[in-house]
C-alpha cells in the first residue's frame, strides 16, 4: 500500500556553518560521507560556490550547492533527507536557481551518475534535458542535464 504525504512548504536560504552537521546527516542518507573540515572547505572557501540550505521547522531537510559559472549555474550537489523524499523539497531547491535564471545566467547543468534512475527522472520531471554524457575510466559514467530559462513554467509552482 502507498502513503501519500503532503509536500513540504521549506525555506531556502543561503547555507550556514551551523547547518553542516544536519547537512551532513542528509548526505548520509543519500548514501555519501564528507567529514565536517573538508565539506565545510568546500562550500565556504570559493567565491563561486553557493551553499543552500532547505529548512523546515528549524530542521535541514535538504540542501544543494551551487557552482555560479560564468554563463551557467551548475549543481554539484543536491540532497533530501531520505525521511522527506517526494515531498517536493528537492522541487523547491531547484526552483531557487530557476528564480535566478536571467540573461547572463539562462541555463542550470547537473551531472549525476548513470546509475541514479531517481535523479534522472526526477530532473526530467522538472523539465530537464539529457545533452550528453561524461565518461570516466575510473567509476561511473554521468549524465549531463540541462535546463535553460525558456522552459520555466512550473517555477511559480
């Protein structure tokens, strides 16, 4: 039998040092393991890397991290505690960037590894598109996926 859950109204917001141990507990649901020093060296070290975080009643449910290109936003990472999958938590952290899409920055890219069916589909469902793929000689492949402004319709959502 399948539950049917309410999605989730969360609040987006730029990433802070205190979040990266709720951050961290997400990322292990998802399967990934940082340590505290190197997660937090990279996401506040460069200037081109936004860390967002996803918060729902003082709790981090999900974050993502942003690499702001020159043309292009690109997720590195985008996570939802496994407790609060299909709640449209991910939706809305991808809706923070499409909000930001303009003229110089038109398009988001992800990678995501050739395995993560759940990505794929989940990308697909929120418009975007498969341009290409990245082959890697020591691990999985990737996928690249694209979604440029013009396909923005569901962002107000």
């Amino acid at each position: 039998m399948m539950t049917t859950t309410r999605p989730l109204q969360v609040y987006i917001r730029t990433m802070l040092w205190e979040d990266i141990p709720d951050v961290l507990d997400v990322e292990r649901t998802s399967g990934w393991t940082w340590n505290y020093d190197d997660f937090r060296n990279f996401c506040f070290t460069y200037q081109n890397i936004m860390p967002v975080s996803a918060e729902f009643g003082g709790s981090i449910l999900g974050y993502m991290i942003l690499n702001l290109r020159k043309r292009r936003y690109h997720i590195l990472g985008l996570a939802v505690h496994d407790n609060y999958r299909r709640r449209k938590v991910g939706q809305q952290l991808i809706g923070e960037v499409v909000r930001r899409l303009d003229d110089k920055r038109p398009r988001i890219t992800v990678d995501v590894n050739e395995e993560n069916l759940g990505s794929h589909l989940f990308l697909k469902a929120l418009g975007f598109r498969c341009t290409g793929i990245w082959y890697n000689d020591d691990g999985p492949n990737a996928y690249r996926f694209r979604f440029d402004m013009p396909d923005c319709s569901w962002r107000t959502t």
